[in-house]
C-alpha cells in the first residue's frame, strides 16, 4: 500500500480514540450510559494519558517495523505519529490543568513539586516540545540531518519518563504499565543490538 493511501486511514486510526471519548462525553450529556463511569474527569485523563503513551510506543516501533519487513516508505508515517502522540500528550496535561486544577497555575506547581508522577510526565512534554517544533521540512532542512537526529533522540528519554509516569501514578500492582515497560524494553533493546552489530562491524573492517 502506498504512503500516499496509507496516511489518511492512519490519519483516521490515530484519531479514533479521541473521537470515541468525544462520543462517550456526548452520551453523557444527554443522560445516557457512558462508559467513563462515576467519574468522567479521572477517566478522560487516564484515557488520554494511555493514548499518549500507547502512541508513542506506536512511534518507536517504526524502526524495527522497517527493518522486518523491508519497508523503507513506512518512515514516511512516523512522522505523523509522533505528532499524534504530542497531541495526546497536550490533551492528557489540558484535561489534567483545566478539569482536575481548574487552570489553576498555583495548584499546578505544587503537583509538580509534591507528586513525583506529576514531575515526571511534565518533563516528558517539555522534552516533547522541541521534538514537535522541529516535525517539519523546513527546520529539518535547517537544522541537517544529523543534528535533526540528534535531537529527536530525545524521543527515547521522553518514552521512558512516561512509562515511569504511569508506574508512579497507578494504584497497586497493576498489569497495564508493566506490558508498556516490556514493550519499551524490547524497542530500545533493538536499537542497542543494532548499534552493537554495526559498531563491531566496523571494527572488523
């Protein structure tokens, strides 16, 4: 399937979970069951905060995805996914700052000072920022290839900083951020046994 057809379904696929949630809030304003449950505003920024991560996760895997299947054109699509996963990120910290907080700035700092989970996923958006700016051809053109990669090797400290966001913030000994720390743990793992392959490759040569 070509990039050019591949990116709208993507497009819709990606969208998919806020489009369910918008539906489920809808359900709830007019007096129908929801599946948010008791607590709506928990839900949401749990829902979107999974999303994000989930999404993320989804970027990482488009290396190993290419280097399995050959695909060289399935790079074209990480792009949009990455940008996908900031925009959930952005949605989870609204949902968390506007419905929990109230937009309350003061509430906001002390969360970040008191709640270690709190600390960690506000590093990983600001660690995102930079990555989001620079998604574009132009600053790509600008910054050069190498330290555009440079860069956005950020990605890798920003997964891990919201896998740990999930441990610290669930209740209990729960399976959820478990299954994303393997999954993070097996993405990164082949990267590393790549660098490792090529590195002793070149001192063969």
């Amino acid at each position: 399937m070509r990039p050019r057809i591949l990116k709208p379904i993507l497009f819709l696929c990606l969208s998919a979970p806020l489009i369910w949630l918008l539906w489920q809030w809808g359900l709830l304003f007019t007096g129908q069951p929801s599946s948010l449950g008791a607590n709506p505003i928990e839900a949401t920024n749990r829902f979107l905060g999974d999303t994000a991560l989930r999404v993320l996760l989804i970027t990482l895997a488009v290396t190993p995805l290419r280097d399995l299947t050959g695909w060289i054109k399935l790079t074209r699509l990480r792009r949009m996914i990455g940008l996908f996963a900031f925009f959930y990120v952005s949605l989870h910290l609204t949902s968390y700052f506007g419905m929990d907080l109230l937009f309350s700035i003061k509430a906001l700092l002390k969360d970040i000072a008191k709640r270690t989970y709190i600390t960690l996923g506000m590093t990983a958006f600001v660690l995102l920022i930079p990555l989001a700016l620079t998604s574009n051809n132009a600053l790509i053109r600008r910054l050069g290839p190498k330290r555009w990669s440079q860069l956005h090797k950020l990605i890798y400290p920003v997964a891990a900083l919201g896998v740990l966001h999930h441990f610290f913030m669930v209740k209990g000994n729960q399976p959820e951020p478990w299954i994303h720390l393997g999954i993070l743990v097996i993405l990164l793992g082949w990267r590393l046994i790549k660098w490792i392959k090529s590195r002793f490759a070149k001192h063969l040569k």
